[in-house]
C-alpha cells in the first residue's frame, strides 16, 4: 500500500485546559504572555503525519512480519491476533512550530513552547486516527511505539522507518543514530484496530509519567503476553 501523508492538520491551542494543565491563571501577566504564545504557534504550526497500511505476511511466537519487514514484538503479535492489517506511523509537531521554538530563550516562553509543541503532535495523532477512521473503517485505534517498553525496543525505530520510506522528505522527521526523533515532539509505532483498549502505559511500571494514559496493571503481561 501507498504512503499517505497529512499535512493539513488543523491547529488550535485549546486554552481552557492549557490553563488547567499549566496551572497558569489566565488573569496574570503569565497567562497574557500564554495567549500571545498561543497566536503566534497558531499562525505557524503545521503538525502533520505518515502513514501507511501494511499487511500482516507472517506470524511466530513472537514475532510479527509486516511486508517483508520482521518486527520482534510478543506484545504486537499478540494484539494484533486476528488482524490482516496495521497502520505504521510517524507523526510530529512539525518543523515549523520546533524552528519557531528554538527562537525562545526565556525559560517560561520555553516551557510554554515545549508545552505547545506537545498539544500540536496531539493534533496530528488525532488528525490521523480521524482520517483512518473515516478512510479505512479503522475503529477502536491502539497503539505501539518502539522504545516504550522492553518488548520492542527503540532500535525498533528503524525497521518503522523502514516501513514508511522517505520520513524527512515527507514530513520532516529525522531519526537519529541514537534512534531519537527531530522534532522531538513526534511520535512513531504501529496502530492497530483492538478489541479491548490496549496501551504501553498498562505494562509500565514508571512511578511517575507525566503522559500516562492508562493505570499499571501488574499482572497484566504474565496473563496475557508471557509464552501466550
Ligand atoms: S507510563 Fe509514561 S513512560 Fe510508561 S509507557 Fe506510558 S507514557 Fe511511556
């Protein structure tokens, strides 16, 4: 299948919950200084994703085959049981909002700029699960990301990346030798169509994550993923 690529991605800082988030209140000086931040990334944030969907060729005890490309992942080979197809990603903020960012020295302008950078690679995630949802009936969308967890390390990232083709001519996103993404605010891995909610943050046992997205559960990797 073809590489699709998003880059018209809608970007507008929801305010209400950046307040909360930041625990900045909107009648300071600092919640003026949010608000002028706010217009100007607006004006220059272009988030945007790439995608392909890929076929599942071959299955083994932990291994899944995409194409022709073998991803070591008891975790996806489990999920994806039952499915002929996945959907390797790479989305990000975008080049334009990173360079804009780099131009903010002072601390706050750079905690709010990283802050907004996230916000903006949160839109194109949901660009993309909105285009696969309404392009290829892909409903209830999981997610698996190389470096996550020990299952699927980040050297990972190259086998993705080898999935998607030219990423940095297509979006911009450029791996590193240590397998890091620029920007940083992108997000790469496997999305999947899953019976019941599945998400990394379930088997990973980080006291303390400010992205969790799902509570621990302890017994959740020997009942369902150990030599299933
Ligand atoms: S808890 Fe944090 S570090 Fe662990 S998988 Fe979730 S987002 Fe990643």
């Amino acid at each position: 299948m073809p590489v699709k690529i998003l880059d018209k991605v809608q970007f507008r800082l929801d305010l209400k919950e950046f307040f909360q988030a930041t625990r900045i209140r909107p009648d300071s000086q600092d919640g003026d200084r949010v608000r002028a931040l706010a217009k100007e990334a607006e004006g220059i944030a272009r988030p945007k994703a790439v995608f392909r969907e890929v076929l599942i060729v071959d299955r083994g005890q932990s291994f899944v085959t995409l194409d022709s490309i073998k991803i070591n992942s008891q975790i996806l080979r489990v999920n994806s049981q039952g499915l002929d197809r996945v959907f390797a990603y790479v989305a990000s903020c975008g080049m334009e909002l990173f360079n804009w960012a780099q131009g903010h020295f002072d601390m706050l302008d750079r905690y709010l700029a990283d802050s907004i950078m996230e916000r903006a690679l949160n839109s194109a995630l949901k660009g993309l699960e909105d285009y696969l949802r309404d392009n290829f009936n892909a409903d209830r969308l999981s997610y698996i990301n190389p470096g996550s967890l020990e299952d699927w390390p980040i050297e990972g990232q190259a086998d993705l990346f080898g999935l998607l083709g030219d990423v940095e001519g297509a979006i911009g996103v450029r791996l590193t030798e240590s397998y890091l993404m620029l920007p940083f605010k992108s997000s790469s891995g496997i999305l999947f169509s899953a019976e019941k909610d599945y998400s990394s943050c379930m088997l990973c046992d980080r006291p303390t994550c400010p992205n969790r997205r799902a509570a621990y559960d302890s017994k959740l990797y020997e009942t369902k993923y150990r030599d299933s």
